[in-house]
C-alpha cells in the first residue's frame, strides 16, 4: 500500500474504493502517479472485485498536478511527465472492473482527467471540473485533449481548454462531462451504491466495456468484428446459461447472476 494511495475494501461486497489521500489538494506528483498505476495494477488482478470507486476524500478530488514539479522543465522532461500521466490514467481506463469516480470539491487538470478515465462520474453539488492548463502557458498532457473531446464533443471541449475555465456540477452534468450530481456529503454513498448496482451484473458487463473501448479507435467494419468476438466470448461464462435459462422460465429480468 503506498503512501497516498490506498486500495479500501469490505465496506460493501464486490466493491473497492480507490483512495488518494495526499494532502492538503491530492496533487498528483511523480510518486502519486507511481502509486496510482501500481494499485491499479493490484485492482485488475483481484477478481473478488467488480465495481471500483476512485474517491479523493469529502474535500478534494485531486487539484491537479503538482505545479512545482514543472519548474526547470524543457521538452523531454515534459514529454516523460506526459507518458507517466498517461501509462497511470490509462491504466485506469482498462481495469476489467466497472470504475465510478466520486468527485468533492476540485477535480482540475490532471484530477479532471484522472475522473474522464473511469466510466462514470459522480461529482457533488458543489464540486469544480476543468482543464486550466493553458493559463500556465500549456496543454492538458494527461489525456485531456482527447477524452474531454470524446465525452462532450469537439467545439466544447476546444472552449473549455482555450478558455482553461471552470465547470461547476450543473454544467458539467449537462454538456455530459458528469452523469450526476448530488449532495457533497451524498455523492461517496452514492457511487457505492452504484457500484454494488454492477456488482450484481452478468460477467458480460467486462465483454460490453472491452468491446466499447477497443471499439472506438477502429474503423466500424473491424469494430463490429471486435463486438462479435465479445458477443461470442459471452457464451463461454456461466452467467450467459443462467440469463437464458431464467429468461425462458421467468420471463426477463429475473435472474440472478454469479459474475462468473
């Protein structure tokens, strides 16, 4: 377990809490990043888990980078902090497990693109998103550009990095950035709920996110091949036998599944 990042579990079954707990702002230097990507690595290997909250505490998300970092930086040294950034976040990104980041307070730079690499996001009323990297003269290096584009389209996404402005939780629900936005003191119970809501999904649900993911970079004709491998793959769990099984017993809806 490393020293500001820590994986939580038994709080509810299936389910793990991912916890960056560096203070006061969990800004995400050199070692937060190692940390992160090794407990990520720790996660997908732990198959008693399904579902994966990201949590930065009742206060902060994650503020960002650590700015100090950057001092002295030429061009290699960036293009290192940049690959580092990427080999954590999409690390996260890939995890077999269903991710729900639960947002308080900041989540800017690299906390906002740290939260666009899990599936969901679930900010709380008074939380703040954004990419502000342009007012320090650059660009959002963590994959800011790219998944930002993706989960609110092109023209928004190129305002709110040249701009580099905030995005509060009504806004950012609405343009799709967020799924949802509750009460501060809510939104951690709230993603725990949502996260044992997938536990009990169909060990399909790891076929679905695989095919979605690799899918997306590819032309349509050999995405649908890649859908149809995972729809194939399917067919080998045992959760696909009780699905059909208790589909044509009890009607849909009705059956309960092992994730295996």
């Amino acid at each position: 377990m490393g020293e500001f990042i820590r994986i939580e579990t038994g709080e509810v079954p299936g389910v793990a809490t991912l916890r960056l707990d560096r203070p006061k702002a969990n800004a995400l230097n050199a070692q937060v990043l190692a940390e992160l990507h090794q407990a990520v690595d720790e996660l997908s290997e732990m198959t008693s888990v399904r579902a994966v909250v990201i949590w930065g505490g009742p206060r902060v998300f994650a503020a960002g980078a650590d700015i100090g970092e950057f001092s002295g930086m030429g061009v290699n040294d960036g293009r290192d902090l940049a690959r580092r950034f990427n080999a954590a976040f999409r690390a996260v990104e890939l995890l077999p497990q269903v991710t729900i980041c639960a947002i308080n307070g900041f989540a800017l730079g690299g906390g906002c693109e740290l939260a666009m690499a899990a599936e969901f996001r679930l900010i709380g009323e008074g939380a703040v998103l954004g990419q502000p990297e342009i007012n320090l003269g650059i660009i959002p290096g963590g994959g800011g550009t790219q998944r930002l584009s993706r989960l609110v389209g092109v023209t928004k996404a190129k305002e709110l990095i040249y701009t580099g402005r905030n995005v509060w939780a009504q806004e950012a629900v609405s343009m799709g950035l967020a799924s949802a936005s509750y009460p501060d003191d809510e939104v951690y119970d709230e993603a725990l709920k949502l996260a044992a809501r997938y536990c009990s999904a169909p060990a399909a649900i790891a076929m679905a996110k695989r095919a979605i993911l690799d899918g997306l970079a590819l032309p349509l004709d050999e995405a649908l091949n890649v859908e149809i491998e995972a729809f194939a793959e399917c067919f080998g769990t045992d959760d696909a036998a009780i699905g059909v099984a208790s589909f044509l017993e009890n009607g849909p809806g009705r059956a309960k599944f092992t994730g295996q």
